[in-house]
C-alpha cells in the first residue's frame, strides 16, 4: 500500500498540513531546516511519492534537479540556485514547477514550455528532456553548448586567483582537497576543473606535490577525513596552503587542523569555494571564492525567457567570481 502524507506526520511527529506544505516547498511555512530534513527522510524511507494532479492549471516552467529533496536540503551551493531561480522567474510572471531526482517520472509534459535542469547532466540526460520539452536551459553543466543554453561557473580563472594569491604570500607548499561527482544514470567520475586547473597551473612552475593532492566528495565529512589523511601521512612536510573546492570540505579540513593542535592560518592557511552562509562564522572566519548561485539562477530564467521569445542560437554565459578575504589565509 503507497505511503500517504498522514503516515508520514505521525512518523515524523509532525501534523498533516506541516507535511503537506514542506513537500510542496511553501516558502511561507516557518519551520525549522531539522524538521524539513526529518520530513524529506521519514518520506524517501515510506517510498513516498506524490500523487499527480487532476488540476488543469499546468506550470509552464519546471525546475529539474540532478539531487533528492533531502540532498539538496543539505547543500546550500544548490539550493540558493534554485531560490535564485523562483525569484526571478516571479519577476517575468512564469508559473514553475520543481522536480527532483527521484520524481522525474512525475513530470507533466502538457503546456510545458521549458526545462531548467539544476546540476550535472550527461548528453544522455539532456535528450531526454528535449523530448519533454522545447527548451532547455542548463544550470552548472552544459552537456551540449551547440544546442542547449547553459550557465555555467568560471572555476579555472577562480582557481588560478587562488593561487596567485597563495603565492603571493610567499607560499611554496600548497596542497589540494577536492572532490568529484557522478551522473546519476551511471558511475562515470566528471572532470573537476577546479582540480584540472590546479594541477597545470602547479606543473607549469613545477611546483606540483602530488602527494598532496587528495579526492574524496564535497562533504564537511570527508575534507575532515581528507586533511586527517594528509596530517598523517605528511607530518612534517605537510603544505603550509590547501586550496579546498568548496567550503564544506575547507570547513572539515580546518576542524581535522584544529584536532591535531596546528595553527590556522599560523601553520597551515585554507582557502575554499562558494562562499556559503556559514563561513564567516566559523572560527577562524573562512576565505573563500564567492560563486553568485542565485545570479546563476536568474541568468538561467533570463536565458528561457529569451528561448521563449523564439531565440533560436545557444547561448553560454560564464559567472564571474570573487576571492573573498578573511581569517583562514595569510
């Protein structure tokens, strides 16, 4: 028997309309990220699935996204796009609706004008919601740039500002942690160009540590476990810089530094990605590369308005980004 909204709010200890309203994204309930989380859990473990509507008033913009619910509830890079996304598309009047990994199937084809796909898509990917729906519009990967508009981050000029500026303050030792994602249909790893560009730019002034250059995911777990890694296995010789690709790893990075007693930015000076909300709070306050995810968001509803309006040539926009200095580097 399919698991309903009332067997989710008593498992989860919460009443039916909290439920209801959480699953729909109602931007007006007030309840906290912990109960959201309990929801979209208590939810993806009843196999729950929404109902498809009878309603005739159909959206004519959806919102596809590469993750979960509860993935994108723990992974604010991906959730300001999307917010990025619903304010703007207020702004041209277009009705939208979001869809995540695990309910793609739900998508109703009727009316539909266009597709923004949040996240990493394969060419596979993207021809099936070509047949969906007219335009397509890409948001942080760009499958095809020949056929489908895309709005995409300028990672390698953001990594090489890095580290010029590590060098700049007269670092020499400069270590990398990093990640890589998957698509979703199948295991192949994606090129990172974050860790592309780090290693060609440390090879070109043979300055590459190989040995310090370390992959896992983009999680707060595993950038803790990574510069354990790298503590431990390079003790003495462990690099005076890390260059993190994103503030959740620099953040598990610098907890692992504090653990073993070493100085930030005294001994070891940690920079990240994305400027999330959290990094200026942190102790020592985090610097990072700002990525601007809700102009991404907005440049990509920008971008199906001109589709719309029967612009008929791709279009690639790049988002700059900024280095933003504060306490973790000197």
């Amino acid at each position: 028997m399919a698991a309903t909204i009332k067997d989710i709010a008593e498992k989860a200890g919460v009443s039916i309309a909290t439920v209801s309203r959480v699953l729909n994204f109602d931007e007006t309930l007030s309840v906290g990220d912990e109960t959201k989380k309990r929801i979209f859990e208590v939810a993806e473990e009843l196999s729950y699935k929404k109902r498809k509507t009878k309603k005739s008033l159909v959206p004519k913009i959806a919102i596809v996204h590469w993750y979960t619910a509860l993935e994108e509830l723990n992974d604010l890079y991906y959730m300001s796009i999307r917010l990025g996304i619903e304010e703007r598309a207020k702004h041209h009047n277009l009705q939208l609706a979001t869809y995540f990994y695990d309910d793609f199937e739900e998508i109703n084809q009727d009316q539909l004008q266009g597709i923004i796909a949040v996240g990493k898509f394969s060419r596979q990917q993207a021809e099936e919601f070509k047949k969906a729906a007219r335009n397509v519009v890409f948001v942080d990967s760009s499958p095809d740039s020949e056929r489908f508009d895309s709005v995409i981050v300028d990672f390698e000029r953001a990594t090489e500002r890095v580290l010029d500026h590590f060098i700049a303050k007269g670092h020499t030792q400069i270590g990398y942690i990093g990640g890589r994602e998957t698509y979703r249909e199948h295991t192949e790893k994606l090129d990172d160009q974050r860790e592309e560009t780090f290693i060609k730019y440390m090879g070109e002034r043979n300055m590459l540590r190989e040995d310090a250059i370390f992959i896992g995911s983009f999680t707060v777990q595993d950038g803790h476990r990574m510069m354990s890694e790298a503590i431990a296995k390079l003790g003495d010789n462990l690099p005076t810089a890390f260059f993190a690709a994103n503030d959740s790893i620099a953040i598990g990075s610098i907890q692992a530094l504090h653990e073993k007693g070493i100085r930030v930015p005294e001994q070891v000076s940690i920079i990240g990605v994305n400027d999330i909300s959290v990094s200026k709070y942190i102790f020592p306050s985090l610097t990072t590369v700002k990525v601007y995810t809700e102009v991404m968001g907005e440049t990509a509803v920008d971008l199906m308005v001109e589709r719309i309006t029967e612009r008929k040539i791709a279009k690639q926009v790049t988002i700059a980004t900024k280095l933003k200095l504060r306490q973790s580097c000197r």
